[in-house]
C-alpha cells in the first residue's frame, strides 16, 4: 500500500474525458514522477488531489483516508501541500512577510499544529520564518519584494510556504517550468535536499527530463487521460509506449 493510493478516477469536462480509468500508487518517502504529453491530464490529477476538483468516480486515499468529500483545506490538514504550476505569492509584500503567512495560518490552527504550538507571539513567527528560509537558503533576500524575486526564487519561497506546513506529501506541478538551467539545477538540488532532510513523500509533473530522471524514483506515463506505463526511471527510458505518448502515429 503507498501512502497514496488513486483507484478507478474518471474526470470529465462535458464531452472530453480527461482522466479515464487512473490508478496510482505513490509509496511513502520516494519521488513518484507524473509524466506525459500536453493536455494529457496531469494538472487535472493533482486538482482532484487537492479537493480543487472532484472526481466522477474512484476513490482517492491518502493514508488510509479518503480525500474525496473533504474541502480543500481539510486536505491540507491531512498533511498533502501543493506547489503550483504558477507561483502563489504575494508580490507585493517582502519575502519574509510572505514566508510569515503560513506560519500565522499554522499557529492559529489552519494547519497542522507540531513545532509552533508553545509560540503565540508574532516573535515566535518571525523565528520560524526566518529558520524555515535559512533551510532554502533565502534568508539573506527576506527583505526583498517577493515579486524582483527570478522565477527560481518565487518556487524556492513558495516551496519554503509549503514547507513549513509539514507536510507528508508535497505535490509540486512543473516546478522549474521556464526556469533558467541553473535555477532548475539549484530547484533539482533543493528538492533533493528537502526530501533527504524532512523525509517527506513528492508527486511531480515535469516536462524537463533532466529533472525528471535527476529525481524520480518511480515514474507514471499518462495519455490521453489513462496512465500507459509505471516503472523506474531506467526502464521508462526508450520504452516504446513513451515514445508512442509524445509521438502518436509518428512513433509507427
Ligand atoms: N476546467 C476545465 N474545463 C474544460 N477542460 C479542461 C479543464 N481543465 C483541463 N481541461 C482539459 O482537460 C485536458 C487535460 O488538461 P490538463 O491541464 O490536466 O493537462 P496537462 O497534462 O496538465 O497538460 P500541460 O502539460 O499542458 O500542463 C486538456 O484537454 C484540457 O484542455
Ligand atoms: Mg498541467
């Protein structure tokens, strides 16, 4: 059994059939990567991880427990954070004031309440924040308006929100998207200490292969909405239904 388990999703939009028929077994503490041509499905995936959307049918299990029903925020709860694919920060306000807000939200009960239940102060809040862009190694740019941050940055801030909410699964949809290769290589070398350091559980949809294979410890092939093959990194390279995926009939 993987921490989380997807059985039988269907998803519709009218009369395009979006996800058909998806199964997913993403095991505890690796990096499961969700791969496939555009408009194959993998961002309405994650929606219907999140409560952002609501499956047709299947069932969607995160520890044991169903997410289906649950809103949003409960799901959360749960201990499932997701990056998304364009970078939901505050532009407006400094990267500390920006990393502040979840620690807020945490103390005061919107998330999972571990580290901060004995601080009750605004102090308390700065400290968290600041020890939690010391991890992502940010500390220095707290000053700074979220929105001059470059686009590795804004994911490496938006992660760090994520971060601090403890989660047990991080979903992180394209996340060195138009990046610069040396910020994907940082993003590549974060996320891979992240994932030593906290021990937590990630689902990720990239395009960039280079990511991909530097990350993934499992890999899931979507098409058209169905999954089309799941093994290692290994074997999926030069699998013939990958090729098929993202060349159709030229691949004949
Ligand atoms: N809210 C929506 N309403 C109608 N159709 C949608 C909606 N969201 C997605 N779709 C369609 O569902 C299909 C799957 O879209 P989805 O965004 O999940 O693909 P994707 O694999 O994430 O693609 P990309 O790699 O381009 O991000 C596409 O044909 C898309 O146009
Ligand atoms: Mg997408």
């Amino acid at each position: 059994m993987g921490i989380l388990e997807v059985k039988g999703v269907n998803k519709r939009f009218g009369g395009l059939q979006a996800l058909g028929d998806v199964n997913l077994s993403v095991q505890e503490q690796t990096v499961h990567a969700i791969i496939g041509p555009n408009g194959a499905g993998k961002s309405t995936l994650l929606n219907c991880l999140v409560g952002k959307l609501i499956p047709d049918s299947g069932s969607v299990m995160f520890d044991n427990q169903s997410v289906l029903g649950r809103k949003p925020h409960e799901i959360n709860q749960m201990g499932i954070s997701r990056v998304f694919q364009t970078p939901e920060i505050f532009t407006d306000l400094t990267v500390l004031e920006n990393m502040m807000i979840p620690c807020f939200a945490k103390r005061d009960g919107a998330f999972r309440l571990h580290a901060l239940e004995s601080l009750g102060h605004e102090k308390g809040i700065r400290e968290m924040a600041e020890t939690m862009l010391e991890e992502v190694n940010m500390l220095d740019k707290r000053n700074a308006h979220a929105g001059s941050l470059s686009r590795g940055d804004k994911r490496r801030l938006e992660m760090a929100m994520c971060l601090v909410q403890e989660p047990r699964l991080l979903l992180l949809d394209e996340p060195t998207a138009g990046m610069a290769r040396a910020d994907t290589n940082n993003t590549i070398d974060l996320l891979k200490e992240i994932k030593e350091k906290r021990k937590i559980t990630m689902a990720i949809i990239e395009h960039d292969m280079h990511v991909v294979f530097s990350l993934a410890e499992r890999i899931t092939v979507l098409a058209q909405g169905t999954p089309l093959v799941e093994d290692t990194p290994d074997n999926i390279k030069g699998h013939p239904k990958v090729k098929e995926a993202y060349l159709g009939e030229a691949a004949h």
